[in-house]
C-alpha cells in the first residue's frame, strides 16, 4: 500500500464483517462475537479454524485431502497424538492400519 500512489482508490471487497461496539461490548462471547468473526475468516480463508482434538486429526490424515490448520500445525508435527498400543489395537480394529504382529 505504500507504493501506491496518494489517490488510489482501495479495491471493492469481496466481503465485509460487521460488528456492533459501544462500551459494554463483551469482546469474548463466544455467539455474539467469536463464531462469527470465526465464520467470517473461514469463508475468507476457505479453510476450517476450529481446533480439534489429536484422535480427529488423526481422522481426517486418513480420510481428507487438506488437513484443517489445527492439524496442520500440531498432529503432523508430533505435538498431538502419542503412539501406544492400544491405540495401534484400536486402529487395526477399525480398519486404519495393517495387523503385522
């Protein structure tokens, strides 16, 4: 924006948020606020920002293409799940993975 020169119109947007404010505005309730400014950026974005548990990420490696960003940014990189047997037991019984014991 800094190279633009002074009289350049901003572009139209493709889409607009409105919000309500005045002084007793609670900025943390999750219906009036949070959802959907949450809604919102996932319509922007085309991406899911809800934050899921390590075993739905775990999940959705197996069954989507694009893993949402919580899973992105924790499960893929180790920081989730932690491997046992049981788990790999769980796994094999619902078809995710080979038995090779």
């Amino acid at each position: 924006m800094r190279l633009r020169p002074p009289d350049w119109p901003l572009p139209r947007p493709n889409a607009i948020h409105h919000i309500v404010e005045d002084f007793l505005t609670d900025w943390t309730a999750p219906n009036a606020h949070i959802l959907p400014l949450r809604r919102f950026l996932e319509n922007c974005l085309s991406t899911d920002l809800r934050n899921f548990f390590a075993e739905s990420c775990f999940l959705f490696a197996f069954t989507h293409q694009k893993l949402p960003p919580s899973c992105q940014q924790g499960y893929v990189r180790m920081q989730g799940l932690v491997g046992s047997q049981e788990l790999r037991h769980h796994a094999v019984q619902a078809g995710l993975l080979q038995d090779y014991t």
